[in-house]
C-alpha cells in the first residue's frame, strides 16, 4: 500500500511539472472523492422510525441513519461524526425518529475504479433522563426519556473544548447542551426575541419565524468557547435578504448579545450551514429549494466575522453544481442520473454539512429527506459523500491571520483571551471540535539510517498510519546517519518518505542533518550553508507541518527577532503546549568545523550561530511556558534532537537552566523528548521533568505519547513494535 502512495506522489510531481504552464486553467474546484451511504442504510435502535407514527419498542428494530444535517471531523482517518435532523420534515411526522449522531468511516473513491463506502461505525443517542426538557417529551413516562423528532429539530452540531455536545435546532429555536454520551444538560436554551411556530413556548404569541427556518447552522470558534449559530431564513421585520449571526459564550451559556447580518442575494435562498476555518473567518452554505435539473443555487462562501453590527463581506468560493472532475471519479453513471461526470454535481434539494479537512479541501454531504430525488428522478437519493479541492479556500488573508494566531488543526491560539489574561487550555479538534479532550502522538528519530532503513521505512509508516488514535508524528531529529552525505538529494528523498505519513509531520533538525555536515564522509560541507538548505527543503511554508495533512503551526519564525527559526514549532492538543527546540547534538553545535583545519573564520561562524540559535531557543523555551500558563494548558512538552545529559551539560547550560527554571515554577507536569544516542530510556533528570529518550537508529520502532486531559499525570506513553522489523 505505501508502495503504492509513494508511486502516486511520483507520478502527481510529474503530472504537477508537466501541467505548469495551464495551472491558471486547473483553479476550479475539483472533485477528489466520493462514497455513497445507500438511501436504505439502518442501525439497530430500541424501536422503528416510520412516518406518522408513534414508538413502539421492538426488538430487531432499525432507524434509516441518512441523511444528515451536520459533519464534524473524527479520530481516525476519513472518520466523521455525521447526524441526521429530525427525521421525516416535521414535527408532526417524525415523533418515532430517534435524534441522533453517527460515527461513520468514508472510504473515498479518489481515482476511477477506486472502491468506496461508508461504514457506520456507533451512534449516541439524545435523551433527557434528568429531565431538563420543561414540557413532554414523545417518550414521557421513559426511564430514558430519548429525545425524537417529535421533540427537536436537529440541524447543527458542534464539539466544545471539554467535549460536550452542542445542537443547533428549528423548532424554538433552541441550543441543546449535552455530555459526550448524549445525555440532556440543561434546559433548551431559546434565542432571545424569536420564536418559530413550532416553538413550545409559543402559546398565544406570534411567531416571527417561519417553520423550518431555525439553527441550520453553527459553527464553534477555534478555541471552543464560543457558538455562532445561523438563522437559515429571515427574521420578520427584517430586510428578506438577511440572516442573524448571534454569539454564545458556552461557559457562561448565555448569548453575549453581539450580533451580525449575512445577507443573500435572493429572499428566497438559505443558509444551510457555518463552519470555522480560522479565528474570523468562516464558510457559509447557500442554497435554494430546488433539485434536480431545476437546482441552481448551491453554493460555499468564505465570510470573515469581526466587529458586531455590520453586514458579513463574502466571497464564492465554491459552486457545488459546476465541480471538475477530470478523473471521471463520479462515473459510471446511472440512466436518468444528473451531474454526473465532468462537470459533477451536488443537485440535491438539500446541502447542509461542510467541514474543512486538509489544506484547501472541503468534505460536503446531502440531506436525504428521506425521499429526495435530486441526482435521479426515479430513485431516491443517498448520502452523497464528497470531498472538493476548492483553489484560493484559504487566501491570504487566511494565512497570515492563522499564522499569527496560531491554527494548528487540533488547537488554535486565541490572541484576545491571551491579553485579557482569561486563555483556557484546548483540547484537540479539527474544524469545529472533535469528541474527544485526548490525543495520541507518534514519536520517532535518528531515522532512516542507511540504505536499510530507507528501505524499511515504508513499513514504518504503513504501521502508525493504520493506527487510528494517532493524529500527528514528530520526528526529532537526525534525518540520515552521521556517516552518510548531506546531499540536497538525500534531503530531498527523505522528504518524500516523511509526506508519506498521512497525518502530520513535525520535525526538528538535528546535528547529523547539518553540525556534523562539515566531515569529508558528509561532504565537507560548511555546516551553515547546510542548515540553510534543510530550511529550504523542509520548512517551505512557515507555519506549515509536512506529511500528508498539513496543519498549521506556531512558528518562531513569526517573531520579527528570530525570522530564519521556521523549525521551532508549536502547537496545542489534548491540554498540552507541544513545542519543537532546535538544540541539536555535537555539544549543541559547538564541536570544531573540518577539527584542527577549522579557520579562524569558521570558528567565528560557528560561535556566532550557536549564540543566536541558543537566545532563540531560550525565547522560544519561554514562549512556550507562557503560551502554557496564559491557555491554562495543564502540560508542556519540549522535544529536541540532543541528548543534552549524554556526555555532561557542555553546550547546553543555558537551555537546562531555563528548562529548569520554568518547569519549576509551572503547575504542571512537563515532558521532555529527546533522541540522539539511540537507546530509549525513562528518567527525571530536573525537578517536575520527565524525560524520554527514543529508540533511534531503527524504523522498527516507535514511541506511543497519548495525552489525555483525563488522565491525572497527563501523559502516558508505549513502545511500538513495527510488525515485520521488529
């Protein structure tokens, strides 16, 4: 399998030289994936879900799962929570459809022929056992008490950063706050001064929305401390065109009464979702009422959210009824079918879930309404899976302002919680949030050494890759041995190894990869030069990890002081402050150039980059510490290539005494990663610090580091055997 991603790398830079002069021909958004949830898809349930009817426990009963209403990332690859809304399109005919949220598995067909399928893999079902809901519920009198869609209409869906549910509704329309496992928190919260008629609360006041024009949209803020969920259609007295954004703030549960206008070009179209991109910025989903070949209006707009009051700028970003597809991925097509081919179609009535995955991508999925018949007027439709590379998703714009806030892809720096002192620690998430306060990290280094390895090193990849708790390898450091030569073609082959992890790839340098580059076995290179040229290979864009899903990064690069220190990275995840810490073997770099040969001139050289390269670490070593304590993160990690307790503290004096210093004072465990002399070993070399060092010259080996906001020490960690080396 890794065989073949590293042919289909080879054969896409082909294809990427080759297409050079048309690239102003390839920016239209083109379809990458596709896989299909039959319209007839079910998933055991305590009774049946069927139109008009009441419960009625049985057993080997079955709910239809499709369509659904909201996507959200999930742990694994290709993993999504998806959920449905309420079922059969009303209050009234949908009172035996259990409100729920799916975990499904997508697998893509990314090339013609490709087999694909969604998997349903678990679903957590809304109930109110604690009786929070104030008027009867359909299945009052229940020990349970599972919510239907008598009762809500389900139509968004996001993640906190202490991993409660949050469901954005139409029948108040409401928010419901639940625990992980679906359970009622509170009472349904209402938005202030609007009612829909299907409101409980209604009784002889007048709605001032229509039905069915509630929360079709929500999204969550990077940090998960703030909603904004959408009205989907317009708020009487308003001008028509309108749509209110409102803010929640999810500590206090309240709305903070800051308010926005998105406006759309017809009266007659929806806004049909909201999700986050980057701090201010956000996609929306428009969409008329249509289907079929009388669909005209489906389309994505990137908003940026800033001052309250105005009127939300958009830009079209995607047009979902014009899509290329020059692989032919949503061929063959079914007789009567619309859209299919190139250009592919989403000619569903109903568009209301998209998440943004990797780089410039976006996933989309339909609402079924359970009868649909948009791509094919004899058949109803299914769950209609997509994934769309979308040119110019995240502009400029986009990049600075998430350069400098710090969008990782599993926590984002909130710079205005930061000044007000009131940061509170992240958990992982992708857009939106994701279900879990844990995540699981794969920790390699001083590999590949040698032809051997390189060779084996596929194999290595293969195995974490398969591993669906891990969201992200950190290698660090030493990228060949110290032996082999410091080519910009070997730096450039290793390269193309470490993109073939699918997740994403964080990497610090390490002596072998540039101190030690002046050996006539290396090169004879001048170490400098060589740190110059592992910049410019391996840190192409700032703020950008490798492998093959990039996330966004802190970089110490963003300091107007430090600029050439793209490799010291940082990011959040799981309640901790991860930070890379370019502090690198050979005595930290202070071991003589060429030996006795060394110039005076070199000499010089080479003092002068440790000195600027240790006040960067130690800055960074700061930064990281004060990014910990302003988040209230309960833990920090720090990983370098050196071994700085090998061979005594010469060269790393300074960074032992600030690690020492900081690590004292913070209420909270550190760790510290290192790599270098090969031999994996546990202790506590300073007070409040736990060290690891890796297994190093072997890719039959790798180290497991879950970080859990459950757990009371934080961290916890295994050695992981790669089957067929070890």
């Amino acid at each position: 399998m890794i065989h073949l991603k590293l042919l289909r790398l080879a054969v896409a830079a082909a294809a990427a030289v080759a297409a050079a002069p048309a690239a102003a021909a390839t920016a239209q958004p083109t379809l990458e994936g596709r896989a299909l949830l039959p319209a007839d898809a079910s998933a055991p349930a305590p009774f049946p879900a069927i139109r008009d009817t009441k419960p009625a426990p049985a057993s080997d009963a079955r709910q239809p799962v499709g369509g659904f209403s909201a996507l959200l990332d999930a742990p694994g690859k290709d993993t999504f929570w998806a959920m449905p809304d309420n079922g059969f399109g009303s209050k009234a005919n949908s009172a035996s459809f259990l409100l729920r949220v799916y975990r499904v598995r997508v697998d893509f067909e990314r090339r013609a022929g490709d087999e694909s399928g969604v998997a349903i893999l678990e679903s957590v079902t809304l109930r109110d056992p604690d009786r929070k809901v104030p008027f009867t519920l359909v299945t009052e009198g229940t020990a349970e008490r599972l919510l239907t869609g008598g009762d809500f209409d389900l139509e968004s869906f996001r993640v906190d950063r202490r991993g409660d549910l949050w469901f954005g509704e139409e029948f108040g329309p409401f928010l419901l706050h639940t625990d992980s496992t679906g359970k009622l928190l509170e009472a349904p919260i209402a938005l202030p001064g609007v009612q829909s008629p299907d409101n409980p609360f209604l009784g002889a006041g007048t709605a001032n929305l229509k039905r069915s024009n509630g929360f079709e949209g929500m999204a969550i803020s990077p940090d998960g401390e703030r909603l904004y969920p959408v009205l989907e259609g317009p708020v009487a007295g308003d001008d028509p065109t309108v749509r209110r954004v409102a803010e929640f703030d999810i500590a206090r549960s309240r709305y903070t009464g800051r308010r926005w206008e998105y406006k759309v070009a017809d009266a007659s179209l929806l806004v049909s979702d909201f999700t986050a991109l980057s701090k201010e910025r956000f996609v929306a989903l428009e969409r008329d009422n249509f289907e079929g070949t009388a669909a005209r209006h489906k389309k994505a707009f990137v908003t940026t959210i800033d001052r309250p009051g105005g009127v939300l700028p958009k830009r079209e970003v995607l047009d979902l009824l014009n899509v290329a597809d020059p692989a032919r991925i949503s061929e063959p097509a079914n007789p009567g079918d619309v859209g299919v081919g190139d250009p592919f179609a989403m000619p569903y009535q109903t568009i209301e879930a998209v998440l943004p995955t990797r780089g410039d991508r976006l996933a989309l999925v339909n609402d079924t309404n359970f009868g649909s018949r948009g791509r094919n007027p004899g058949t109803d439709d299914p769950s209609d899976f997509i994934e769309v590379r979308v040119p110019g998703l995240r502009d400029a714009g986009d990049e600075d302002e998430d350069e400098q806030d710090g969008d990782d892809g599993h926590g984002k720096k909130d710079k205005d919680k930061k000044e007000k002192g009131r940061g509170k620690k992240d958990k992982e998430k992708g857009s939106g949030g994701r279900h879990s306060r844990a995540t699981t990290l794969s920790i390699i280094g001083d590999t590949p050494y040698g032809d051997e390895q390189v060779r084996q090193f596929p194999l290595l990849v293969a195995d974490v890759d398969r591993q669906p708790d891990v969201r992200g390898v950190v290698h660090l450091g030493d990228v060949k041995s110290g032996s082999s030569t410091c080519t910009d073609e070997r730096f450039r082959s290793v390269l193309g190894l470490f993109n073939t992890f699918d997740d994403p790839f964080v990497l610090t340098p390490g002596d072998n990869d540039w101190t030690d580059c002046h050996r006539a076995n290396n090169g004879a290179f001048l170490p400098t030069e060589r740190l110059a040229k592992v910049r410019e290979v391996f840190y192409t864009r700032p703020g950008r990890t490798l492998g093959g899903r990039p996330m966004k990064v802190e970089t110490q690069a963003s300091d107007p002081r430090f600029r050439r220190y793209v490799e010291n990275q940082r990011f959040e995840t799981g309640g901790a402050v991860i930070a890379t810490v370019h502090v690198v073997g050979s005595k930290n770099g202070l071991l003589p150039w060429f030996g006795a040969a060394e110039t005076a001139e070199q000499r010089n050289t080479r003092l002068a980059e440790v000195a600027e390269r240790d006040a960067a670490n130690l800055a960074w070593i700061d930064a990281a510490f004060d990014r910990a304590r302003d988040s209230r993160a309960r833990g920090v990690v720090l990983a370098m290539q050196a071994d700085t307790f090998a061979a005594g503290p010469a060269g790393f004096e300074r960074v032992l005494e600030r690690i020492a210093s900081r690590a004292a004072a913070f209420d909270g465990p550190v760790l510290l990663l290192q790599g270098d002399t090969h031999k994996y070993r546990t202790d506590q070399p300073l007070p409040n610090v736990t060290r690891i060092v890796v297994e190093g010259e072997t890719a039959a080996e790798w180290l497991r580091l879950r970080i859990d906001d459950d757990l009371p020490g934080l961290f916890s960690w295994t050695r992981e055997a790669v089957p067929g080396l070890s």
